[in-house]
C-alpha cells in the first residue's frame, strides 16, 4: 500500500524538481528547536517523518517538544506542546479511524494558533461545532506551521499530509504574508538574509524548485520519500543569485530595521516582484489543487484570511498615520483588494474558496471587540471562535462535509 502511495505522488510532482535539505543547521522560525523540552506521555512518529519534512521544505517542529510561550501578550498560553508529528494538535496516527470524515487544514501560524490555547484554536473548535451537527464522526487536523508560505505548505502536504487520508482539505491562505513568503527576493528583505531553505520560482511558465546541492540520499534510507525522491533524479537547479528588492530600504543593519514592512508593499503600486509573487501564488494554488486531486485527497478547498488593517478600522487608520507620508500612494489604496484579487484566483481554478474578510469586519463592528491581537498581529480567542463558526456554517452551506 505504501509503495503503491509513493508511485502515486511521483506522477503528481514529477514535473517539480524538490528540495532536499539537510543538516544539524537547519533553520528553526521563531521557535528554536534546541530549547525544546520532550512532553510526558508523547511518543514521536518513526524518525523518517521527521526527516522527510526538514528535507523537503528545510523545516520543520520537534515532534513531542514542550516550549515557553510566545512573546508576553494577554491570553498566551502559558506552555506550547507540538505533537507527536511536530504540530500543535493532539497525537496523530495516518491511518484514518473507519467511518470518519478527516479534514486536513493546511497553513501557516493563523491555524496553527500558537497564541492561544490549543481548545481555543480555530481547527479544533471547526471539530467540535462540525461533530456537533454530524452523524459522521469528523476529526480536523491542523496540519500548519508557523512561518510557512503557499510554498512550503505545499511541500509539506505532498510529503506528510496526503499521508493522513483526508476527505477534504482547507488551505488556510493569509493575505498578510503568505504572497509575500512565496517570493524568495521579497521574504530575503524581510528577514536581512535569505532563508536557508527551497523556493519556487517560475522558469518558462512553470514551477521550478531550487534547493541545496548537499543533499545525501544515504543519510537516511530507510525513509521511503528519500527513495522515491532518489529515483526521480529530478534537475538539480541551484540557488539563484541574491537579489532582494531596492524598497523597502534598509535603514539600519544592526539590529535590521526597513523604513517600511516589507508586507506593506502588497497595497502599493506592483512592482516586478510583487507581480512574480502573485504569479508564483496563483501556479502554486494550481499545483497544490493537483496534487490533492491526484493523491487521492478528496475535495480541495481554500478559506481566506486577512490582515488586521483590514479588519480593523483603526488599524487601517494607523498605518496611514505612520507611513502615509512616506508613502503617499498607500493613501489611495484598497484594504480589501489583495483578499478580493486571490478570491477571483482561486475562482478562475474553481476551487470552492471562503473570503472572510467581509464576514470578520461586520463581526467586529458589530461586536465592538477585537480579533486580532493588536501588537502580535494574530488572531486573539474571540478571532479564533468567530472563524470557526464562520468556517463551520459555510463547509455545511457548501455540502463539503457530511
């Protein structure tokens, strides 16, 4: 059966050269690995898993760590446990219990939900409301991590997720930086260095994948991806030259600082790597959309999220403050176009997509609360709530669930 898997995967990335990286270095995003602490109770999944995600998206979460909570804000957990596959939800097995529905959420730190508890996240209150109007029984996995973009989410699922066998699964796409991440010249602004990791870039209309050289099949063979990956021989294209983008200008490189985010840029005037990110983004939502239909992961589907500014008048209103005279066509822009223009995207490739950002701007109106923290930028308990509702109501409307 598993061989049989494999075979399968290969004729769906057969036309992407994957990234193999390895090493002791591996780079950790804002959760450092080495400070991890192994949870009671907890028994890590057979090291090849592990092995098969550094390896493809140059990244990964140690399964079982326990780690201190996020930068202080009101309502951070006061201890992170990831799981035993290195994701923040309960123990996982692949194989799917009989007779039930599994959706798989796949994204970046707004469904992970580090900054709130793991009940309070937005995946497993979808379980919960879901199971609580189903016959079926429905099990969510939250299968997102933090600092993740379009691209090495899709990775991600074409070497761990599909394995779970899931009836449908969410694509979690978050306007304020996954477009942004997709485009290794833009996240190397962001950070000051680029990202030891694989990137997409398109090469002739198509997607291409570039990645270390270093890479040694060996190290790991019992792994069965590292095999399959092996016999592909796909075309090893290395890194590309550096060649971040001249704005936002560095201001100071120690400690770095921008005269503006880099993510601001997705409401300014498009320049060339803007327009290479949304095009990446759209061929990446392509492939992501073939990949499940092809490994037999069920109905494919996408949910929207937007940036607080967008969310949160106020929010809007002070980031004018501080760079509208810097930037003056920042004045005229539209909040709600980058959510709008992926809508229409994802439309065009019929992929059955929710846009939440009308729906969390009247919540918040209407409720006088907040949804996002207003430092931290994620979403705060009620965000969570409200999201899942609002997810849970249109997964039923849609007939996407039992």
């Amino acid at each position: 059966m598993l061989f049989r898997r494999f075979q399968k995967l290969l004729l769906v990335l057969s036309g992407i050269a994957l990234a193999l990286l390895i090493g002791v270095g591996a780079l950790r995003l804002l959760r450092p690995d080495t400070t991890a602490a192994p949870a009671a109770g907890c028994t890590p999944a057979p090291g090849e898993w592990q092995a098969q995600v550094i390896g493809v998206t140059g990244d990964y979460r140690q399964p079982c760590g326990e780690f201190p909570p996020p930068p202080p804000e009101a309502g951070f957990p006061a201890v992170v446990r990831y799981n035993n596959f290195g994701l923040n939800d309960r123990d996982l097995t692949l194989e799917k219990p009989s007779g039930t529905f599994r959706i798989v959420i796949v994204g970046d730190s707004f469904p992970q939900g580090l900054q709130v508890e793991r009940e309070q996240g937005f995946p497993w209150l979808l379980e919960e409301l879901l199971n609580s109007e189903s016959s079926q029984p429905i099990e969510v996995i939250n299968l997102s991590v933090d600092a993740y973009g379009t691209d090495r989410e899709l990775l991600l699922y074409a070497t761990l997720g599909w394995q779970f066998q899931p009836d449908l699964v969410l694509l979690s796409i978050y306007t304020g930086n996954d477009i942004q991440d997709n485009q290794i010249d833009l996240e190397h602004r962001r950070y000051g260095y680029r990202l030891n990791r694989p990137y997409f870039m398109l090469m002739d209309g198509q997607l291409r994948l570039h990645h270390s050289p270093t890479y040694d099949p060996a190290a790991y063979p019992n792994a069965p991806v590292w095999r399959w990956l092996t016999e592909l021989q796909a075309a090893q294209l290395p890194p590309t030259p550096e060649n971040p983008p001249p704005r936002p200008a560095v201001v100071r490189a120690s400690p770095y600082t921008l005269e503006y985010p880099v993510e601001i840029g997705l409401y300014l005037p498009e320049d060339a790597y803007w327009s290479d990110a949304w095009a990446l983004t759209e061929a990446l939502l392509r492939q992501f959309r073939n990949v499940v239909e092809q490994t037999e992961g069920g109905l494919f589907a996408a949910v929207i999220i937007p940036d607080r500014r967008v969310v949160h008048g106020d929010d809007w209103a002070a980031l004018l403050d501080q760079y509208g005279n810097l930037l003056p066509a920042l004045r005229q822009a539209d909040p709600l176009a980058p959510a709008a223009r992926l809508e229409a995207i994802l439309s065009t490739e019929t992929i059955p997509t929710l846009n939440l950002t009308w729906m969390l701007r009247a919540e918040a109106d209407s409720i006088g609360e907040r949804l996002y923290y207003p430092g931290d930028g994620h979403f705060n308990a009620r965000g969570h709530l409200v999201t899942a509702r609002r997810i849970a109501l249109w997964l039923r409307g849609r007939g996407l669930v039992p």
